[in-house]
C-alpha cells in the first residue's frame, strides 16, 4: 500500500511538474517573461499559486525546467555518506550523482529546441541556466569536499568537479544534437576517454 502510495505520489509530481514547465515555456514564447504572472501559469496548469512555489523557486526556473526537488537533499546525502573512497573513484563518484540529477530533470531533443527558442525570445534566461550551473558546481564541490573529509578549499574537489562539468557540458550538447544515444551511454563514453589520457 505505501508502495503504490509513493508511485501515485511521485507520478502526480511528474504530472504537475511538467504542467507547470509547458506552461510557463507556452506563455513565454507567446508573451515574453514580463508578458505573464505565476497565476496565469498556475491557472493554465490547474493547480494553485502555492503548489507552483513547491515546484519551482521562480517563474524563470519553470521555465527553464530546473525545480525544486524534495529529494535531492537525500540523494547528495547519501553521496557524502558513501564516503571516503579516494579520489581515485570520486570523478565516477560524481557522473552517477549526475546521472541521478538528469533522470529527475527527464530532458531529451525535444527541450533542445524548444529551449534554443526560449532562450531566443529571452535572451536573460541564458544568463539563468548558467548562474544554476555556476551553482550546482559550487554545491558539488562542497558535496565531494565533505564526502573525502578534504579541508574546504582543496583544489582536488574544485578539479573533479570541474571535469565532470566538462564531461556534461559536451554530453548535453551531444545528447541535444544527435539523440542518437542517451545521456548516461555518452558520457561514459567520454568518462573511458578521460581515463585514457590519464592512465
């Protein structure tokens, strides 16, 4: 009974999340960021102005699609618990904890595009995807500092989490290029090629 209570539970997540997200983008390409209001948004998506602000911290990040997940402090506390195991494993350490985070987000060819046009009416919401970006990387680098017991500041954690950004970076544009593979097949693709260069 809890298990189908969770499924349910998490399946209404997905729903509304994506409800949300299509909402806010539709009224963005039709009306710009400022041609709109969090309850028009709500409205469209059938659920209240306090259920958006469980979703998501910002119109903008509807938009963009990055939301506020209840999981995500169990997901990287149980990468800090997994450590130590040396930082010899902490680069693969950090592609699964991405792995995880790009299965929540669930984007595919599809928000490629639709994300290019966005950005096209809204040239700001670049600036929003990289400020996320620029934090989820200082985040990491505390998380894998914490995982190694590495003082704060130890250019080790700064660099791993550094490559795996760069690992993304090129996965993300492989993936919204080509969707000939998917994300977890490409990027540990590049993983075995980091590998080699340093083996």
């Amino acid at each position: 009974m809890v298990e189908s209570a969770t499924g349910l539970r998490e399946s209404r997540r997905v729903e509304t999340t994506r409800a949300l997200k299509a909402a806010a983008r539709r009224r963005t390409l039709e009306h710009g960021l400022a041609g709109f209001t969090v309850e028009e948004v709500c409205e469209d998506a059938g659920v209240s102005r306090r259920t958006f602000f469980n979703y998501f911290a910002s119109k903008e990040l509807a938009v963009v699609g990055i939301p506020l997940r209840d999981d995500a402090d169990e997901v990287e506390a149980a990468f800090v618990e997994a450590g130590p195991t040396g930082l010899g494993t902490i680069i693969d350490a950090l592609v699964e904890l991405n792995l995880h985070r790009w299965e929540q987000l669930g984007l595919g060819a599809a928000d490629a595009s639709e994300l290019l046009a966005l950005i096209d009416r809204e040239p700001k919401l670049l600036g929003v995807m990289l400020q996320q970006l620029d934090a989820a990387e200082r985040g990491d680098i505390v998380l894998v500092e914490r995982r190694e017991r590495l003082v704060s500041g130890d250019l080790r954690a700064a660099a791993a989490v550094h490559v795996v950004g760069g690992l993304l970076r090129l996965t993300n544009e492989e993936v919204f290029a080509t969707d000939a593979d998917d994300f977890a097949t490409i990027i540990r693709r590049r993983l075995a090629a980091v590998r080699e260069l340093f083996a």
